[in-house]
C-alpha cells in the first residue's frame, strides 16, 4: 500500500524502512537514453504521444530500448503522467 501510493517498488521501500532514513536513494545506474532525450521529446511531439510509436522510430534508427524503458525515462522527463 505504501508502495503504491508513493509509486515506488516495494522494494525501495522495503530498503528505506529497514535504514531508518525517510530518504527514498537515487537510483545507481546510468541512463542509457540520455543522449537520445531532444530526439524522444520530438518524436513524442511528432507521433501525438503514442510511445508505441515513438519506440518504433527509435528502434529503426538503431535504438535497442525496451517499451517498458522508454516508458520510464519518459515519465521521469514529465512527457506522460
């Protein structure tokens, strides 16, 4: 329930209670679509949203990211809620 409401893995949240802290840790990994974020901002503008979309411009420019990936990066640049 926590979880959901914070929109955290339960796995976070499970690492955060048994630290003590009330800090939620960044995650430690590189952002592999970080030097394609101006070309995701307008294929998303372009393709009216349609991530579906916006993965298969992606992949036919040699782009190897997975739906659920490109999901995420885009939720995180605040392009979809």
């Amino acid at each position: 329930m926590i979880a959901r409401t914070l929109k955290l893995s339960r796995r976070a949240v499970v690492k955060v209670m048994r630290s003590g802290r009330s800090a939620v840790p960044a995650p430690e990994r590189d952002e592999l679509a970080a030097p394609m974020h101006d070309r995701i901002r307008e294929l998303h503008a372009k393709c009216v949203g349609r991530l579906g979309r916006v993965r298969e411009e992606l992949c036919a420019a040699g782009a190897k990211q997975s739906h659920q990936a490109l999901t995420g990066n885009c939720r995180r640049r605040g392009f979809v809620s």
